[in-house]
C-alpha cells in the first residue's frame, strides 16, 4: 500500500529587507525538515530562494523572466543534505518578488508530480511582503494571482504562508504592504491557504507547524440532544502533550562488527514472595489485589470483569447552563474539537445553529461522554462554541472535562479582607499596582499578541532536536548553552 | 496521600514509570484524632421537623465517615483514632471517667482506617446509647472534666512519631460552644485554666487543635465563650473563624468535610514579579483526578503481597546489564547515543520557579488552552516578608482590569508556560465555594495544538452556516434544555470501582 507521498516546496525572501531576521527562518526550516526526516521519512522537499544575486529556475530558461529566483534544491525525498543546505542559507541583494517565487514553485509540482498526489503538495512562504511585486504582462495583479491560485486549486496545491514583519513600517512602504496583504488574501478564495502574521523572532519560530501529525477520530458518531435530536459528529483532540522523545537503553555488549545488533536492552521482571525471597512466583501464580487502606483485597480477573463499568458507547447532552456556572480552572485535561460530519449539510447548519446561538445567550452544553464502546470510563464535561471567522471553515465546539465530586478537594482559604491591615496593600500600593500590570501589557492593540500558546514552541523539543543534529555530526559534542528567546 | 496518582506531573522521557506498583513516596504523613462530643445536647435534633430531622451527632458521624471512606480510597498513609468523650461508659488507656476510645480488631487505636473500621463506624448510632452511652462529663458539684479527660486521652494516642515528618491534629466535634457554663465560682476558672493549659500543652507538642463547630441558625457557635483560647485565636483570626450558620443539615455535613481535609501544599515557590523583587506562594492541588487504589501483585496461594524486581539484560547476547547509563534514538540511519546527564541538561532550562512574563486580556485565554488540572496559588509571608501584599495587589489589580498574568513555570523536568487567572473568594450557605486566590493554567506549545478544523477546508466556495431562523430556533430548544443550579463537580464518578469494596 503505498502512501501518496507529501511534497513541499518552500519559498525562502532573501532579500536585504529580510536578512536581519534570516537566523530564525534558518532555525525554523532546519526544524522542520528535521523533523520530517525522523517522523515522515517518505516526504519530498524542494527549495527556492528570491531575492537572489544569481537566476536559476526553469522558467526563466523557458519562458524569461523570473530573475533573481534561484531553485537551491529540486524536489526530492528528504535527506540529511537539505537539513545541511538550510543551516545556511546565501544572502540575497535585491527586494523579493514572492508572486515569481510561487509560479516558480507551482512549476516545479506540477513538473513533477503532473495529475497525481493531488491535495498533498504545498508551497510554504516565508517573507516580510515589504517589497513591491512586478506588474503582469497584461491584467491586474489580482488577475493575475487569480490565474495563479486556480491553476493551484487545479492541482491540489495548498499554500501556507507566513508574512514576518518585526517593525512598524514607515508610511511611505505602506501602501506596498496593502497591496501585498490583499495579494495574499486573494488566494484563500481559491485554494486552501493559511497566512498568519508575525512581528517576533520567537513567534516565526512557532508559526509552522513541524510535525505533520495525521489526526485520529477519537469519536465517531451521533450527538444525542434527546431522543429524537441527533447530529452527527466527529471528535478529535484539540491540544495533546507532545512529550519528549522516549530514548531506549542502549546496551553496548554486542561487539561493533556485528551489523545486526540492535544494541538494544530489554526489562525483565520478576515476583517474588516478601516472606520468601528467594523463591521467585512464576506468573500463572499471580493475581491481582485491590488495595483498600493497609490491606490488599484479592480480586480475581473474572471478578474484575463482572464489576468494571461498560457503559454503552455514546454522547449524550445532560443541558444547557450560562458560561458563568463553570469557572476556567475547573478544566481537567486535554481539549477536544467536535466537527460536524465532513460533507455532510444538515449536521454542519445544526452545529452551526447551536454554536451560535450558545455564543449569544452565552450558554455552554454539559454532555456526558463514552468515547468506544465497553471503555469501562464515563467523562462530563463542556461544550463550548468555535464559530469560525472563515467562510469555509465550518463552527465547531470545544470540549473539556469537568472534575468529578470526588476529584476536588474543598480545602478552606481564609478571606483577603480578614487579614491584619499589615498584610493588605494600601492605596498607594494599589495603584502601582494597577499601572504595573498596564504596563506589562503582552497584547497592547498595536501588535501582535505575544506569546501566543499557538505561536510559542517547546523550547526542550527544540533545544532536544538541535542537540540530536548536532550530536550525529559530532559525536563527543556536550550540551549548547541555553539563551532564553 | 498520592496528589498526583495518574502521574500527570511526573516527567515520562523515563518508561521505568510503569513499574511503579509499589512506589508511595509519603514525605508527610498525618495523624488525626477525631474527638466527637457525645453528651446528650448533640442529640438533639437539626432544623425543625419538617426536615428528615436527624441529629447533631449524626451530622458529626456523617463527615468522618466520608473523610475516611475518601482517605482509605486515597491510597493515604495517614492514621486516625476515634474517640468520644462525654460517654457513660469508658475505654482509654488512662482509665479516665467519659471518653471512650472506639475501634475494631486488627488494628491499633491509632493507626490506618481499615474497612472494618469504616463499616461500623458509620452504623454506630444504631448500638451508641446501650453500648457507649450518652451523659454530661462536666456537671456542678464533680470535680469530673470530661474535656480536659478527652484531651488528655487524645495527646497521650498521638505520641508516636517525630512531629518533624508528621502532622499530628485533634479536631473537636461539638455543639457545646460553652462547655463549662453550669460550673460557677472558682472551680469553674479553676477548671477553665487547666483545660487551656492541657490544650497548649498538647500544641508545644507540635499537635494541632481544630474546632470543627455545629450550630443552628439561631443560636450561632460562638469561639469567643471558650474555644477561642482553647485553640488560641486572638483579635482577628476570631472573626476570620465565623462558622456560617446552616438550615439544613447536608450543609453541615458539607462543612465539615471541608474543614476536617488539612490543606496539603504539592510545594512552594518562588514567584519573581521583576528585576529583583521575587515572592513566595504556597501551591495545592485543588483538583486531580481520583483514581481508585492501586493493583498490587499477590501470591494466588498465599494471598502474600509480592515484590516485583527488575533486571536489564541486553537483547542482542542475552548478558545482564547493570544500570544502564545511556540511551539512544534513532536519526540519519545511525543511533545517536546521550548520556543521562546530557539529557537531564537539555531539560534543564530554568530553576524551577515561577516568573512572572506579563499581562493579557482575559478574552484571550481561550477554551482550548488547557492540558492538564490547574493548581491553586495562595501567598505565604513565611519566608518572604511582603509576598502576601504583593500578591493580594497584583490579585486586586487583574480582577479589577480583567486581566490574566502569564508566566514562565519550569520544573527541572517540564517547564511550562503558564496562565494565572485571579479568583474572588466565594462563600454560599455550604461554606466557601471558592477560595480566593489564583489558578495556574497550563497552556499548551504550539507542539500540542493540533489544527484540526483546517482539515475540513474545503477549496470550494464555502461552507453552509445557519441563519438567523435558524439560531433562533436553536435558541428554544436551548432555553428548554436549561440545567438549573448546574454546579462543576455535582457527578460522582460511575466508574469507582471502589463501590465494589463492601466485602
């Protein structure tokens, strides 16, 4: 069976306007074509660069035009060489033109994949779109970048694109801005695209995502509103620890001339009795025990099968209640999405209706959950409305488990205003106080939010990846030291 | 007791976690002894008749069993005495007249609660008059102190264990704000004097007192008549200690489970709010999910405990490995080998303290930034003067300006960005519903967040939304669907496996 194979072609502005900020696309590229090399071993990567001295790509051979656009690496499974290429990136000396660049990386995937793979090719982006793009042969721009994106629908293309942009622009480059903004824009009515905005080194670095994670369905099915209203869901998880890398042991007694060992180390477990050390209890011997204070109450697994729960598979709405009755830090886990079933049209307007109308009265769902059928654990928790800001993105709902009596413990905190006046802040304090917290203002309305949970990456995943690449060229190399962004 | 059995804090780089069957890392372990007052007045009857009128002592009964029915599912280490005092009949180890120390077979007077215990604890009422029996202790004309006695009594079973690794408590279960009321003259501020005195006796010891007070709405307990010694409230702390009065009785029992449940701090931290200027604050874990007891290895002939044992052993000759000092992970077609101690300094990226990176509107915390339980943040002047007003300041500021503060949170193993979202204190008839104080929210990387919604673009037009009719009627069937007095946590969970325990 063989997987269509993902193909990427990254559009790298080298220009002079972006050569402060080159370090970071640096860093940001490594980590993904890193990351592709350990997990998705089988995905092709091209790169080009604009804004170049030199002129290298195919059209300009053809057809002319298409200067200072030089392709650094043909389409190609992913290897440890464009890991390499991507370290270091050559500095460009003329303002890049990103329209060129993406005719330049459409001719590449269409070159080489023709009618096949559709849906899994993408051209990524990454400019400051500070620099003015040439006027077509004929037509608008918008014509043009009409064209374009159709021929990508065409084939499947789907376009990513991050517009890094670190400082207010003096208004002299503004109206070239707009005009690239609404250039950019104008490829969502045709293809699938994703442009986000950032203004920080550290926000680039968490603005791709670099692991292409294909998303299981934890849930498929009906949302039951009551006995006679049912809409038809999909549930996956919304956020999910991505834990660091378990590292196996490594056993080093099998000689180095041996090409198969795998130099790996097993766990062996053995019981023994407390009252009779030395007798080791070989496993048909053992059952499990409950404990129950200081003693161990045995069960055997028959029992535990006749006393585990196996509710029947199913979400079931409990009711409605304002957004109010559930305070934020009640949410116990990780989040889920509800989707309405792709495709299909009643399920999609009914989750539309509801999510919007709970987002006017301000009203949440309490749903009671059990996600496959003889799991043994029932979850409750809350509904929230997702109305989407794009027009084909569908609403959809978060969910989030809720405590159970027995998960919370009501311990007793005495009241602030209870306390000896030495221990309150006066007025004075007080008001510092509040122009502190102004001040520290993360998300002031002129900018860009900062530290973004969606933008901010791991920085121990990072630092863990780049150790991992380095150590494979050099061995003996000891921990970099760690500057926080 | 284990906060965090799921082990959701625990860092799990290391897959030697799932041989933890016996792990019970306890650095503090508690001791209570539950004084129940037993005399005739808490007999009397709670609320007027139209309820299912029950008695104080019932309320009292009810509480503790539950603790201890959640303390033994728990996994707790932590041992109990029950002891009653204001009894006809006597049973302690000091041969004093009105306390009567209660347990079962098979354990000590002091010592973990065990099933039995639970199960007939919990039906005393039914046998306490004929077996045990109810009488005042302190009466004019008899120089008998059944208080003094029981305090006595309660002392001498918690001496054992160094208070350093224990916590030792005496909590006092009575309706009786004024015990010593019938007593006049001299024998009564004789009788005052050496019960305060016993009581601080006890506290030099390192034994805390607690006063766990039952009252009626008419008749409020009042500490300031003698009990505000006894446990040594002064000024303040007497209005702080206001129990609110109750109608009925669920909000009694509901009261004094939550008092009866020490506060155990997961740690304290340092929280730097800027250049040089760091507080302290204590952090617990107010919520966590409860998993039923662990499973434990036995002997299927013996029903002995077994203790598991690990060895290495390498896969490719079959040798015995000693701890192995490296691991590997596959890259580039080769094993790129580290040390543990390379790995521990990759994650190594800050000291382990809170630091304070900022403020943000609180709309802009989202639904879907969450991963795991939150933990409770409260100020501590302990070991920094000045924290509590710091904190208080901030905590008054980000209510007042709707704003949430994120900070940077780095345990040695998983540092963490994080969300503080300040929460009023909130009291009902039941008691206080939330403390005040701030939530620590874990926020997810851009690593967890998955964009699942994307996945269902389409390259067409768009997608259906529904009309403004359509809302509407939404609207309807929501209002119809109206959960009243909806409160978080009102689910027991179906699947407690521990309901099966009633062997």
């Amino acid at each position: 069976m063989a997987r269509s194979k993902e193909a990427l072609v990254l559009l790298l502005d080298v220009g002079p306007s972006m050569h402060s900020i080159l370090p970071e696309v640096e860093k940001l590229c490594t980590m993904l074509v890193q990351k592709k090399l350990m997990f998705n071993k089988n995905h092709e990567v091209g790169v080009v660069l604009f804004g170049t001295e030199e002129t290298k790509n195919e059209l300009e051979k053809e057809v002319g035009g298409y200067e200072n656009v030089f392709v650094l690496r043909d389409i190609k499974v992913v290897d440890a060489d464009v890991v390499d290429i991507l370290h270091n990136i050559p500095r460009g000396k003329f303002p890049g033109d990103f329209v060129d660049a993406i005719v330049v990386g459409i001719d590449m995937l269409i070159k080489k994949f023709g009618e096949t793979n559709k849906g899994k090719q993408c051209l990524c982006l990454v400019t400051n779109a500070q620099c003015p793009t040439k006027d077509p042969y004929e037509g608008t721009k918008e014509d043009q970048v009409d064209k374009i994106s159709s021929n990508m629908k065409a084939h499947g293309i789907k376009f990513d694109c991050v517009v890094i942009r670190e400082n207010p622009v003096e208004s002299a480059g503004k109206s070239v801005i707009d005009e690239n903004d609404h250039l950019l824009n104008q490829f969502s009515k045709n293809t699938i695209s994703k442009i986000v905005h950032v203004d920080s080194p550290l926000a680039l670095l968490g603005a791709l995502r670099t692991r292409s994670i294909s998303p299981v369905t934890v849930f498929r099915g009906d949302l039951e509103l009551g006995s006679t209203m049912k809409i038809k869901v999909w549930v996956y998880k919304k956020t999910s620890e991505e834990k660091f890398p378990a590292l196996k042991k490594y056993s080093d007694k099998a000689p180095s001339s041996d090409k198969y060992a795998t130099h790996e180390v097993k766990v062996d477990f053995e019981y023994r009795s407390k009252e009779d050390p030395d007798k080791v209890v070989p496993p048909e011997q053992r059952i499990k025990g409950y404990r129950y204070g200081p003693q161990v109450i045995p069960i055997s697994s028959a029992e535990w099968d006749s006393v585990k729960l196996k509710p029947d598979k199913g979400v079931k709405l409990l009711g409605f209640t304002d957004s109010s009755n559930i305070k934020r830090h009640y949410y116990m886990k990780d989040v889920y999405t509800f989707i309405p079933e792709p495709g299909n049209r009643k399920a999609i307007v009914a989750v539309s209706a509801i999510a919007r109308a709970m987002k006017e009265l301000n009203k949440v769902a309490i749903l009671r959950c059990v996600w496959k059928q003889g799991q043994g654990s029932v979850v409750i928790g809350i509904l929230s409305p997702n109305v989407s800001c794009m027009d084909n993105i569908p609403d959809s709902f978060y969910f989030n488990i809720l405590p159970f009596a027995e998960d919370v413990r009501e311990f007793q905190f005495p009241s602030f205003s209870r306390f000896p006046a030495t221990w309150l802040p006066n007025a004075h304090q007080q008001e510092a106080s509040d122009n502190f917290v102004r001040m520290l203002d993360l998300a002031p309305s002129d900018r860009e939010e900062m530290l973004k949970p969606e933008f901010t990456p791991n920085p121990v995943l990072e630092r863990f990846y780049r150790y991992l690449d380095l150590k494979s060229k050099q061995p003996d190399a000891s921990v970099p030291p760690w500057t926080a962004p | 007791m284990n906060l965090d059995p799921q082990g959701l804090f625990r860092d799990h780089s290391d897959s030697d976690d799932e041989f933890e069957l016996e792990k019970e890392k306890d650095p503090s372990k508690e001791m209570v002894v539950y004084l129940i007052d037993a005399s005739p007045k808490m007999f009397d009857l709670v609320g007027n008749d139209e309820d299912k009128s029950q008695t104080y002592f019932h309320a009292a009964i009810s509480s503790i069993s539950q603790s201890l029915k959640t303390q033994i599912i728990g996994k707790s280490s932590d041992e109990v005495a029950i002891c009653f005092f204001n009894t006809k009949e006597k049973k302690n180890l000091q041969d004093l007249n009105g306390v009567f120390v209660f347990n079962v077979n098979d354990r000590e007077f002091l010592d973990q609660p065990t099933a039995k215990l639970i199960k007939e604890f919990s039906c005393i009422e039914g046998t306490f008059m004929s077996n045990i029996g109810s009488q005042y202790g302190i009466i004019p004309g008899s120089r008998e102190n059944s208080l003094y006695s029981a305090l006595w009594v309660a002392q001498a079973l918690l001496r054992k264990g160094s208070p350093k690794y224990v916590s030792k408590r005496i909590l006092v279960f009575t309706n009786e704000d004024n015990p010593f009321g019938n007593i006049t003259g001299a024998a009564k501020t004789d009788m005052i004097r050496t019960t305060v005195q016993r009581a601080y006796d006890a506290q030099e010891m390192g034994i805390s007192i607690e006063i766990l007070p039952l009252s009626i709405p008419n008749e409020p307990f009042n500490v300031s008549h003698f009990y505000a010694d006894l446990i040594g409230l002064e000024g303040d702390e007497v209005a702080q200690f206001l129990p609110s009065a109750v109608e009925r009785l669920e909000d009694m029992t509901d009261q004094l489970t939550k008092r009866i449940f020490k506060k155990r701090i997961v740690r304290t931290i340092s929280f730097s709010i800027a250049e040089g200027i760091n507080i302290e604050v204590n952090t617990y874990a107010l919520i966590r999910p409860a998993l039923p007891g662990s499973v434990t290895w036995l002997d299927s002939v013996t029903n002995l405990s077994l203790k598991a044992e690990r060895s290495f052993i390498c896969a490719d000759t079959g040798a015995l490995v000693h701890e192995p000092p490296k691991r590997f992970h596959p890259y580039k077609n080769e094993n790129v080998k580290f040390s543990v101690d390379e790995l521990s300094e990759i994650k190594r990226i800050s000291n382990g303290h809170l630091c304070l990176l900022g403020f943000k509107p609180l709309d802009l915390l989202k639904d879907y930034h969450n991963l795991k339980p939150s933990t409770f943040i409260f100020p501590t002047d302990e070991a920094i003067i000045g924290s509590t007003k710091i904190f208080i300041a901030l905590h008054r500021s980000m209510l007042q300006l709707k704003r949430f503060a994120l900070a940077f949170y780095g345990g040695s193993a998983n540092p963490r960005l994080v969300a503080l979202v300040a929460q009023d204190g909130v009291t009902s008839s039941s008691g206080q519903v939330e403390p005040p104080g701030m939530h620590m929210i874990y926020l997810p990387f851009s690593d967890d967040i998955r964009h699942v919604e994307e996945l269902q673009t389409t390259a067409d037009a768009g997608v259906p939304h529904a009309t403004d009719d359509q809302i509407k009627k939404a609207s309807v069937l929501m209002k119809r669907m109206e959960l009243k007095d909806f409160s978080v946590c009102q689910f027991a969970n179906p699947g407690d496996s521990s309901v099966v325990i009633n062997k």
